[in-house]
C-alpha cells in the first residue's frame, strides 16, 4: 500500500491529499516567482549598463577627459553606491564595448535594400535589426536595449560580444542561451567549437522536400562538420568501429548532435514483413521537431548510392515508426568526407528529406597513433 505524503504542520500532521498537492503548487508557483523576480532583477540592472555604456559612446568620454576617465568613474560610482558591485574599471569598459558592438554592427547594416538579397532569388533576407527591433523608430545612435536582452546574465554577454565576428553570429547565440539555458561554460565552449559556424551548414534537400516553416528548422539541427574529438579509434577502423564507438559515447554524442535529440536504438529493426527487415545504424527522435532522425555513418567519402538506401530507411521510418502527430521523418548521412556538387547532385531527385555532412577525429586518430608508438618504444626498452 503506497504511503500518503506527510506534512508536518506547527498544529499537528495534516495528512490530506489534497493540501498536500496544493502545497506542491505553491512551492513550484513561488519557485517561479523566484525565476521571474531574478530576472527582473537582472534586466534592470543590464538596462542601466546599457545606458551607461550608450552614455559613454555618444560622449566620446575617453577623448573629452582623458585616459584617466575610467579610473575616476569607477571610484565615484563606488563612492556613490558603496553596496553596489560591478564598477570596476574593466566592467565599464565592457558596457561601453557592449552598447558599441550592437551600435555599430546595426549602422553598418543599414545598406539598401537590393544588396540584401539572395543570390538565388528575389527572396528578401531577414536583418538581425528587424529582430532586435522589430518596431524601431528611434535613430541609431539612441538604441535602447531590447528587451529579450534581460533574460541573459552579463558574463554571457561579454562572452558574446568579444568573441563573435559579427551580429547574426551574436543573436545565434543569444537565442542560444535563452532556449537552451546556457551556463558560461556551456557558451563559451560551443562558441569555441564554433557551433555557429557548423549548425545549418550541411547540404540538404529540406528546402524542396518539406514545408518552408518545417526546412529552416529541420536544417537548424544539422551541423558540418561533427566533432568527434570524444573517440578513440584505432588507425585502422571501418563503419562498425565508429558506430560501436559512438554508442559507447552516446552521452557525448548526443550533446554534440545538439539540443531535443533522444537516442531510440542501434542497428533498430524496421520489418516490412516476415522474410523483410532493415537495421538503420542508428535511430533519435528530435522532441521539439517531433520527428524521428535516421543516421547512417561512413567511414569513407561520400557516394552518390549512400543517398538512396538512407532514403530507403527515411520511407520505411515513415511507415513504421511514425505516429500520430510526428513531422516527417529525416535522414542524416555523416562520411568522413564529401564533394559538395556530388551530394547536391545526388539529393536532387530523392523524394525524402536527407542531409549530409562530414565529420572529424583526425587529431584523435594521430594521437592514438602516437601513442601506440610511444607503447612499442617502451616494450622495446623493457
């Protein structure tokens, strides 16, 4: 007989399921509120770093008093607010640099409209200053913070801004952080491993095989190259041994895949009937998309008929696996190398959405080279 949930009261046990429940609620509901207050808190702050450092940009402080500026503002405001951290001198010069890089990024945005365009069509491109403000009326030297800005703690804005190259790089990663609720580390070591870069990289036919909502997102969860820095291989290895690899990795598989993905199963059965059955190698469900994701692996370049056996699989995941209420099923081809023209060619004409993208582990694959090296001089000694 399962136990009911006891809370002790200051007048005695209360014992009934249903305050119990109620009191659930009300610490999640205060946690939340917690959330929301901590973000408050945050965004007024990052509201007052913003106007600061727009102060300082459009004053030209440095170049009106002198290079000693820094040191004074920082000693008045803590005289001023001896309570308040965050005005050392190296924080005001991020806050100067971080209204900076938004401002000058957008000025150098404003071009016209015709050299805006796609090279392949007429279709006009969205500009990161309609996202961060869609509804601006204010000049461009008067930005004020958008407000999405607040939901991201300041060290990720700096990391931002000082190491990304440009502004549709940074709102990559700002959305990043909001999604997918980065930690510093965590930003700071996707945009390391240039995660921008990669995602939306590899060639695919989603653009002709899906809805267009359904093609930009299915095409967000693809990345080229893949890193596969985790593993250790043999000098030597075929299919088998990545894949073998790879599951025994699957933790870091999975993070290098990206945000959503579920692992299903290896070498997964799809039977068509009792004499007829495949084994995909590997089989994930993307939860936000809700579709599943079919991944062959080749430790070779690739070839034009990898593409129709994925396509293959693609149909028969469709029509065996596939629920009520999934997106269309997608295929992920990774090879240890491939000609861009050939694998366009080669997705031209197939029915379903397949993408295909290289990955890399040579730096692994040369250390485990030097080792076995290093392994034999030692046997040799002994």
């Amino acid at each position: 007989m399962q136990n009911t949930p006891v809370f002790v009261y200051r007048s005695g046990l209360i014992t009934d399921k249903s305050y119990v429940e109620w009191l659930s609620e009300l610490k999640q509901r205060f946690q939340k509120s917690q959330v929301k207050a901590a973000i408050r808190v945050n965004s007024t702050m990052l509201e007052f770093y913003w106007s600061l450092g727009r102060d300082m940009n459009s004053m030209r402080a440095e170049s009106k008093w002198g290079s000693g500026f820094y040191n004074q503002l920082s000693l008045d405001l803590k005289e001023m607010f001896p309570e308040q951290t965050g005005f050392s001198v190296t924080n005001l010069k991020y806050m100067k640099r971080w209204y900076a890089f938004y401002n000058e990024m957008l000025t150098n945005r404003q071009r016209p409209v015709d050299e805006n365009r796609h090279q392949a069509g007429d279709e006009i491109r969205q500009q990161p200053a309609d996202e961060l403000y869609p509804n601006r009326q204010r000049p461009i030297d008067e930005l004020e913070m958008p407000e999405f800005f607040g939901q991201i703690p300041w060290g990720q804005h700096i990391d931002i801004i000082t190491k990304c190259k440009n502004l549709d790089e940074a709102i990559f990663y700002l959305n990043k952080v909001i999604d997918g609720g980065w930690s510093r580390p965590q930003l700071s070591d996707n945009i390391e491993a240039h995660l921008y870069q990669a995602t939306g990289n590899a060639v695919s036919n989603f653009s002709t095989t899906l809805p267009a909502l359904q093609s930009s997102l299915a095409q967000e969860i693809l990345k080229d190259p893949y890193h596969f820095e985790f593993l250790t291989l043999k000098p030597k290895y075929d299919e088998h041994d990545l894949e073998e690899a790879l599951v025994a990795n699957i933790t870091r598989f999975l993070l290098e895949l990206g945000q959503g993905f579920a692992y299903v199963g290896r070498q997964m059965e799809l039977r068509m009937d009792e004499d007829t059955a495949f084994f995909p190698d590997l089989v994930f469900y993307h939860i936000p998309q809700k579709r599943y994701v079919i991944i062959e692996l080749k430790a070779v370049e690739f070839m034009p008929e990898f593409a129709g056996k994925l396509n293959f699989y693609v149909t028969a995941a469709d029509h065996l696996l596939r629920g009520q209420g999934d997106n269309p099923s997608v295929g992920i081809l990774i090879c240890k190398t491939a000609k861009k023209t050939v694998v366009e060619w080669s997705l031209k004409d197939i029915q379903k959405p397949l993408g295909v993208a290289t990955y890399q582990l040579e730096e692994v694959v040369e250390r485990t080279v030097k080792e076995l090296e290093i392994a034999k001089a030692k046997q040799v000694k002994e």
